[in-house]
C-alpha cells in the first residue's frame, strides 16, 4: 500500500511517498498522492535524514529505495546516487557513466523524471559549461542545494 506525508522542509513542502518499505517518491511541493496520508518508519527515516541533511550533518542518505521507471531511467537515477556530496557532473558525464556516451539528452530526460528528487541527487548535475539547467524543483532550489553543499563540504 502507498503512503505519503508532507515534511515541511527549509526550502518548500516536499510530498514523500512510501510503498511497502521502500521510499518511492520526494517531489517539491503538496502534492497528491494515490494511498493514505501517514507518517510510515520509512518516511520517518526520510525526514530525520533530510532534517540532517539541511542542516549539513548529513553528506549521504542510507535509505531504501525502489524506483518505477523504464530501465534506462533506473540505470540514471541509481547513477545519480554516486554523485558525491558537494560534487557535480556534467549530463554528459552522466552519460558516459550510464555506457551511453551520447545520449546526454536522453540523461537529461531521465533526470528530468526522477521521482526521488534531492536522495537521488539530480541537483548534482549541470551543464557542461558549469551553469545550472534543468531542474523540477527550480532552478532556485537547485542552487540553494547546491551552494548548501559546497558550505558543509
């Protein structure tokens, strides 16, 4: 069964979404969502580590996760993951990381997808010129998660 659960996080309400005991979705926003309004230990352990996470304590998320998407998604979304904190990789990095060297835009259009924004940390990727594009939660939150990283580093 799905569940979801508002955490009022420093930069906007972020939806979390659980299915059984895995975490399945962070969007940005009050989102809804398919299941029951509750507070399950998964999400629990989503919110005391972004609470951390926010508050720089935090550099990686030890939380168990299942992703729905086509398999070349899950492939950029688990690659997403071994971003360290306080890095950054190009789309094409990203690319040549997931064995598809020129598809930089079809990573764009996975990361674009992503369903567990910030744990998967899409934020960590950037154009190969170094600016910041692309980003569902807005540019904005993408620089503030980023500049928050580079300060706890």
């Amino acid at each position: 069964m799905k569940s979801y659960f508002y955490y009022e996080s420093p930069i906007e309400t972020l939806t979390l979404t659980s299915e059984g005991e895995n975490l399945i979705g962070l969007d940005f926003g009050k989102v809804q969502k398919e299941g029951k309004e509750e507070k399950t230990k998964v999400i629990q352990d989503a919110i005391d580590q972004l609470e951390e996470y926010f508050q720089g304590k935090r550099k990686h998320f030890d939380l168990p996760l299942k992703f729905y998407g086509t398999e070349f998604q899950k492939k950029c979304w688990n690659a997403l993951i071994t971003i360290p904190y306080g890095e950054t990789r190009s789309y094409k990095d990203m690319s040549e990381i997931v064995n598809c060297p020129k598809g930089y835009r079809a990573v764009g259009l996975a990361n674009n997808k992503n369903p567990i924004a910030i744990i998967a940390p899409c934020h960590r990727v950037i154009g190969s010129d170094g600016k910041l594009v692309g980003f569902g939660g807005g540019l904005d939150k993408k620089e503030f998660l980023l500049n928050l990283e580079k300060k706890n580093k």
